[in-house]
DNA sequence: AGTAATAGTTAGCGAGAATAACTATTTAAG
DNA sequence: CTTAAATAGTTATTCTCGCTAACTATTACT
C-alpha cells in the first residue's frame, strides 16, 4: 500500500541526479559502513549475488566506487571514492528534503515506533 | 529496509500456488471490492494502466477473471470468476499463515498503529 | 458538429532480480 | 599434504514488473 507510491516519487528525485534505487541503497550503504564485499551487500539487501555484481560494475563505471584489498584474493571489497562520497551527500540532500515532506505530520516518536516495529518484521521474516 | 525480504518471502509463498505478487494483488482488490475497473485498479496499486491490462490479460487467460458490462461501452468492468474466488480463498489460507508468522511479537495495537501512520505517509507522498 | 477527455490496448524499452553453470580461491578432512 | 567442500564472484539467460509513446474507441463538453 505504501511501496508503489514511494519508489515511484523517489525514483524520480534520484532521477534528477541519475541514479536508480538500486545504486542508490548501495551507496548508501557503502556511506554508512566505509566498505563493504558483494556477498555483504548482497545479505543487507536481500538480493542475489548476480544483481549485485551488476549494480556494482555500473556504479564503478560512473567512477563512485572502487575495490580494495580484502582479507582474501576471492572478495572483492568496496568503498566510496572521493566522488562517491561527494555524490552521496549531494543526493542526501535532495533525499532528506523528500523524507521531510512525506514524513509530514509524524511525530519523531511514530517514526521511532515504525521503525522498531519494522525491523521486528524484518526479524521474524529473515529467522 | 522491509520490503525486499518481504517480497521474497511472499514470492515464495504464491509461488507455490503460480501466481506473482502482481496478479495476487488483483485477486485481493477484486475479492475485497466485487469489481472494477482497470483504472479503478490502476489508481488502487499506483501503476499504470498498461501494467494492469497485462497482468489482467493473464488473470483472464488463468480463468480467474472474467469482465462485466460497466456503465460505459469504454469501460471493462472486471470480477472473479468462481475459479477466481476458490482460488484466492486458497492462496489467502497460506498468505494468512505467512502474516501470522511475519508479526509474531507484533501487539494488535502495535500493528494498527503502523498501518495508521503509514497511510498518513501515503497521503502525503500522493499529496 | 467538433473538440476534450476518458478507458483501454499495443509496441517497445529498461530496471531489477532470479537461476544455473561456471572460475578462482580458501578451508577442512582423510 | 592432497583432495573434497565451501565461499566469493562472474557470465549467460530468463522472467516479472513497470514505464512511455502512440494508438483506437467511446463518451462528455462547448
């Protein structure tokens, strides 16, 4: 009921700044922990290997993020390059501005109570 | 955050009966409503009105819907057969376990107030 | 009567994700 | 210490779901 209406609005703020949703949860994600593998991305996301691999190679050919040594010779750590990261806070921007407004009238503690619920959820699916 | 894993899982459910989240979330709307149109359903689920013609073609090539005269010569006024209905009703039996399990842990309360507040987002987002 | 608007369809495109089958590397077991 | 199993990632292929653009058919408005 809530899915289709925000992953159409933000897709085209995103759209503004040529990204797609699937870029756009993995910089966040690389942004919030520094670096991360495919197979990292790939839990947090829920999404099969493959579909991260793609996302991945796109978002090294724009040049947003690059591969550094792992523990091992088969993984294949990311991180942020220093445009990536520029890019990431430049798009927050425009984000942090939509949340606002679809967030509207929402208490900080309802967000905070959704929130908690939700990962809850997200628990009981993932056991 | 929720919705992958959520996708996944319910795929997986409705997998076991052939039918797709898409075609599942028609099935739901017609039973809750009697019929309607495929604007009417195209507002209900925010996609557009070639999306809907596609997934109804299949509902209909399925045997579970079936269209009505509406009001218009325009307008293909949709319900289930009673295929349709036996189906869904089948398929609800295995979605309403997953729910069940999915908020285990999750008060009544609890759940009527995330669905409160997430409509309240919704709003704004169509706003 | 002639133009707007509404309902639906067709054609074609692309994002996103899946599975199956593969390579390369590392870990574990006999 | 060598071989089997596990792990990380890639390639190829397929599917669903959704979109836009351009169309037909019907109805409403002026």
């Amino acid at each position: 009921m809530l899915y289709r209406p925000f992953e159409n609005r933000l897709n085209l703020e995103l759209g503004k700044h040529d990204l797609y949703r699937a870029q756009w949860s993995i910089l966040y994600y690389l942004f919030n922990n520094g670096s991360a593998t495919h197979v990292e991305i790939s839990n947090y996301l829920s999404v099969e290997k493959p579909t991260v691999t793609r996302t991945i190679t796109r978002l090294e050919q724009q040049g947003y993020v690059e591969h550094i040594p792992g523990k091992d010779r088969r993984e294949k750590r990311m991180q942020l390059t220093e445009l990536g990261k520029a890019k990431y806070l430049e798009v927050r921007v425009t984000v942090d501005q939509y949340e606002e407004e679809i967030l509207k009238g929402i208490s900080v503690e309802e967000q905070q109570e959704v929130i908690r619920i939700m990962n809850d959820i997200r628990k009981n699916i993932l056991k």
